[in-house]
C-alpha cells in the first residue's frame, strides 16, 4: 500500500469516527465554544433563580392579598343586607344609603389621613411614639418594609376595608332613627381618627403590641371599635318609638329574614379574606400552611356558634329561632378572628360555641336594660370581640404556650381598645345630640327614613299589592 492510499484510509476513518479537524464540523466548534464558555463565564445560575423566585414570590403575595381585599370590600355587601333584613322595610334605602357611604367615605379618609395615623412606621422620616403617630398624608412617602414582599397600594387596599368594615358596624345598631347627615360625621371620624389610632397601638407597632397583646386579625381592633361605637350609639340614641312600652319590650321584627340570612352567608364568605388575608404572607410552606389552618378554624367556629345559639333559642323559645341562628354564626366568626392562627382546631370549635352563648345572652341583656339594638350589633362585634381576645389569655393555645402573653395582658389590650372607641363615640354621639343634631322627630320615625331622609321607597308599594291581591 502506497503512501497516498495510506492517506486515504486514515482520513476515512477520522471521519466514521467523528474525529475530523474541527474546521470539518461547525457544530464541534460551537459545542466546544459553549464548554469553553462554561468554564470561563460567572456562575449566574444561584443569582438567576434567586431573582426568579422573588418575582414569583412578589406576583403571589400581591394576586393573593387583592383577593383578600377583595373578598373583605364583598362583606359591606352582607353588612347592607342583614341591617336590612332586620329592619323595617321604610328604612331600608337609609341602610343601604349608609353602608354605601361607610366606604366611599372610608376609603377616601383612610387614605388621606388614616393609613397615616395608623401605620406612621411604613413612611419615611416618621418617628411616632407608642401611642400616637402620623406617618403622612396619602402614600407618597410609603417606604415597603423589607419582610413584606407586596405594594405599598395593594398593603393600603386591604387596610382601607378593614377600616370601613368598623365603621359600618355601627350603621344597624342605629337603624331606624338617627339622621342621616350625624351618621356621615359620625362614620367619617370613625373612620379618620378612632379606628386609625388604637388600631396603630395593636398593628402599628404601637405600645399594645409591645406588651405583647395579641389580636391577629381583628377581634378587638376592629370589631370591638364597631361594636362599642355601636353601643354608644344606641345609648345616645335611645329605643325607636314603640320598642318599649310600660317597660315591656315590644318585638320588631325585620321585613325580610332571606335578605338578612343571605348577608350573613355574604359575610362568612367575605370572612376567608379577612382572617386567612391578615397572614400577609403566601409564599413559604408554613406561611401556607398557617393559612389553611385559619381557613379551617375560621369555618368550625362559625359552624360552632350558629349551631349552639340555634339550640339554646329552641330550649328557650320553644322553636328555633333563625335570627339567633344567624348571629350565632356571626358571633363564631367574631369570636375566632383574634385567635384563629393560634388555636387548635378543636379549640376553635370551643371559641364558636362560647360566642354563640355570649349572643343569647347579650340579645337578653339588652332587652333587660331596654337598649335598642336592632340587628344584635353590640353582642355580636362587641362582646364577642372582647371574648375573642380574651380566649387567647383564657383556653391553651400557643401564644400561652410561648408565652408572648398572658391573661391581664390581653385584658388590658382589649380593654383599651374597647373603652377608647365608647368614650370617643359616646362624647361624639352627646354633642350631636346636645345640638339637635342626631335624630329624627317622632313622625319622621314613623313615615320611615326611606322618605323622610331620601325621599325614596325601597319596594313598589303597589305593585306588590297587585301580587298580593
């Protein structure tokens, strides 16, 4: 075999074997361009999955905090509807004119002036002491801070209904007879500067949270505030014409219980934005986890208490009573908002079925003191509010276990909170009065607010004579 066949054969077998000059095999060249780029190039791969995950981290916690407003916003829609149902029908555009005006004024005011006062800490430059503080108007100085992984916007929206949530509180504990320009004044101080202020003592790291009161998302600090402004209001106020006569209580019965049960199931569905909503957090596996535990023992305290008040108002009353039923479930729901991240599930189921005694009970003592509530308001935010902190100080659970509080703990947290929002509402409610600003006259009361406040009927008075007859 000459030299030139030798050649030959050895190019052929380069070429089967895949080993030919790499100017032969551009694919080789950049194959081993890439390799070679691989070893000389930073390793970006850590920082690149890093940044990948905080853009997850951020879309989630955002997607899942404006559902949460979301669903809470919903719940003025069940406020609306059980202040109606309860009530007379002549009231029933008032109720609605209110709960409607409680957040368009609520969010405006929270915004300006609330958010500010209530959480001085997220703006910059702001140096609040542990009772009183003011961060700045609107959120233009907001400054996120670094644990929190979510808008300074969707952080204010889930705020600003919260705030218009205690606010409409009050609006069925005064249905039926107060104007409607006093309950304007009274919801847009509420929502401005009581509210704010011993909500910033809880959840703007304020001097209550320094104790080491607990209150997770709300007992106390909004439905307390709702319920004892209720109280305020009530007292003020004074019984609706023919509640009481001779000292006897008179039943007023609402116009419509399908429209005040519908608004109590709106409310509990509204309620899985505002306990699970209050973790803030959506990304770890025990922020998760800590979510749907408080999903669960938001709906077996509920469950608890609408069950129990159904039962004793049937040994009482000889039949079960729908209207006890119903803020029975409201009062589970109020009950276990303070401690629904905190309580086993089994626990929880303790806390409903203590709320739901606590309605009936409440519901009796109103009528033995001859306080005119409507809608149950008091018993249902006020007192099971202060029961719903309370437990936390009372049945074992685990801030007790770790001891991050204590019993006169959560007694003074919600005593505070509780007695700021009665003195600071009664002393509103008596000027207004004291300038014969507050109520309706005995007649107006009687045509009903519908017209003699809006000039305007609910129902088609007579078409629904044509149906009857």
């Amino acid at each position: 075999m000459n030299r030139l066949q030798v050649s030959l054969w050895s190019l052929l077998l380069l070429l089967g074997l895949g080993l030919t000059p790499v100017s032969l095999h551009p694919s080789v060249v950049f194959a081993q361009d890439e390799a070679v780029a691989e070893e000389t190039a930073p390793d970006t791969s850590e920082a690149t999955a890093e940044e990948a995950d905080l853009g997850v981290g951020y879309a989630l916690d955002n997607a899942m905090l404006l559902i949460a407003a979301i669903l809470v916003f919903f719940m003025q829609a069940g406020f609306a509807m059980v202040e109606a149902g309860f009530n007379a029908q002549k009231n029933t555009v008032n109720i609605l004119f209110k709960n409607a005006m409680d957040i368009c004024v609520g969010v405006l005011l929270f915004f300006i002036v609330g958010f500010g006062l209530m959480y001085p800490g997220n703006y910059e430059g702001a140096s609040p002491s542990p009772y009183f503080g003011f961060g700045g108007v609107g959120l233009e100085k907001y400054v996120a801070k670094p644990d929190r992984t979510f808008s300074p916007e969707v952080d204010w929206l889930f705020q600003a209904v919260f705030a218009a949530t205690a606010a409409t509180i009050v609006s069925g504990a005064v249905a039926g007879r107060m104007k409607v320009s006093a309950y304007l004044v009274y919801s847009a101080v509420l929502t401005a500067f009581i509210y704010p202020i011993s909500g910033y003592w809880k959840w703007g790291e304020g001097w209550l949270n320094d104790m080491g009161f607990q209150d997770f998302a709300g007992s106390a600090v909004v439905h307390g505030v709702g319920g004892f402004a209720a109280l305020a209001g009530a007292l003020v106020l004074g019984p609706r014409v023919g509640r009481f006569v001779n000292g006897k209580s008179m039943p007023m019965p609402g116009h419509s219980l399908p429209i005040a049960a519908l608004g109590v199931f709106i409310l509990w569905f509204g309620w899985y934005g505002f306990n699970p909503g209050s973790q803030l957090a959506f990304q770890s596996t025990s922020d998760i986890d800590a979510v749907m535990h408080i999903a669960v023992t938001t709906t077996l305290a509920a469950g608890a208490g609408g069950l129990i008040a159904t039962v004793i108002s049937w040994i009482m009353f000889g039949k079960p009573d729908l209207s006890m039923g119903l803020n029975g479930i409201l009062g589970g729901l109020v009950g276990i908002t303070a401690c629904c991240d905190c309580m086993s599930l089994w626990m929880s189921i303790v806390v409903g079925l203590v709320a739901g005694v606590i309605i009936i009970l409440g519901v009796v003592l109103l009528d033995k003191l001859k306080i005119d509530d409507p809608v149950g308001a008091f018993p249902v935010h006020g007192l099971c509010g202060v029961w719903g902190c309370m437990a936390i100080g009372i049945l074992p659970n685990k801030h007790l276990a770790e001891e991050t509080t204590n019993f006169m703990t959560q007694l003074i947290g919600t005593a505070s909170i509780c007695a700021w929002s009665f003195a600071t509402m009664f002393t509103l409610f008596a000027v207004m009065k004291a300038m014969n600003f507050l109520r309706v006259s005995a007649e107006e009361e009687h045509t009903g607010l519908d017209i003699s406040e809006h000039g305007m009927r609910a129902y088609d008075h007579v078409g629904a004579e044509k149906v009857a007859v």
